[in-house]
C-alpha cells in the first residue's frame, strides 16, 4: 500500500469528524485533527506556505490585536505564545511531561475538537482547493446547529 502525507492527513481528519460526530468522542479528535492539522501545516511549509496555515493565521490576527494595545510587542515571542495557547489542549491530551500541566483539564472539549477539526479543514483547503464529502458534511452540520465563527477560506466552496 502507498500512503502520501495529504492522504494520511485526510484519513486522520475523516476519522476526526467521524470521532467527534458520529461517537461524541471530542477527546479523541482533538487528538485525529491537531495531527492532521500538523501534516497538512507541515505540507503548507514545504511548497513554502506556511503563513496560510490556519494556526499562523490566527496567530497573526492576535498579534496584530495585541500591537493595536500594546507598544513593543516580541513578534516572534508573541506568535509562539498565540500558537501554544491555541494547542494547549491538544498537547495537553498528547503529552505528561511537563511539571506546568495541570492534573486536571476544565474546558469545552467538544469546542476545543471543533476548533482544531477546523483548523486543519483550513490547512487542507490552503493546500488543495477542495474539500471531501466527509469535511463539507461536518460544516454544513456544525453551521446548522450553532453558530460559529468563519475561519473558512473565502472561496471555499459551500
């Protein structure tokens, strides 16, 4: 069997929304969607495109935010701190390493799984132009049932 990074990604984001839709298991895609979100930034990075992978983005619109209030600001201290906030969940789930980590986690995890699914659907947007079936059913639903905010591409398709 032949297996490329995009598709790797791709299963790992089906299986993200599957994980999440279809079990309520929010804990594991978080897990699913920050990896595809990572391979598919990765991917971004190597045609040399990393400033549209949808974390970068983010962090980017934080920053400019924080230098609306704030003189002075580290760029690259502040990115870091925007990205890792914007993962902390995610590593949070991954890793028991660190004396910093709380032992218990009080947060959304169904938000934090939405949040990171959509990330890395931005991610594989960037990249491709086109999204699977699997991808526009989930925001057509998630669209449906609450409202969100549009982290979509501007000319992803509805």
């Amino acid at each position: 069997m032949s297996l490329t990074k995009l598709t790797a990604a791709e299963c790992l984001l089906d299986a993200a929304i599957a994980r999440l839709l279809d079990k309520a298991d929010a804990v594991s895609a978080i897990v699913l969607a920050g990896s595809a979100e990572d391979v598919l930034e990765g991917l971004l990075e190597a045609e040399g495109r990393e400033s549209e992978a949808a974390r970068n983005q983010q962090a980017d619109a934080i920053l400019r935010l924080l230098r609306q209030f704030k003189d002075g600001t580290d760029k690259v201290l502040a990115f870091k701190g925007a990205c890792s906030q914007m993962r902390f969940v995610f590593n949070w789930l991954r890793h028991a390493d660190s004396e910093d980590d709380p032992p218990t986690l009080d947060s959304d995890i169904a938000e934090e799984a939405r949040e990171t699914i959509d990330r890395a659907i931005y991610n594989l947007y960037a990249l491709e132009q086109r999204l699977p079936a699997r991808v526009r059913d989930f925001d057509r639903r998630r669209r449906g049932s609450q409202p969100t905010v549009d982290l979509t591409l501007p000319s992803m398709p509805p």
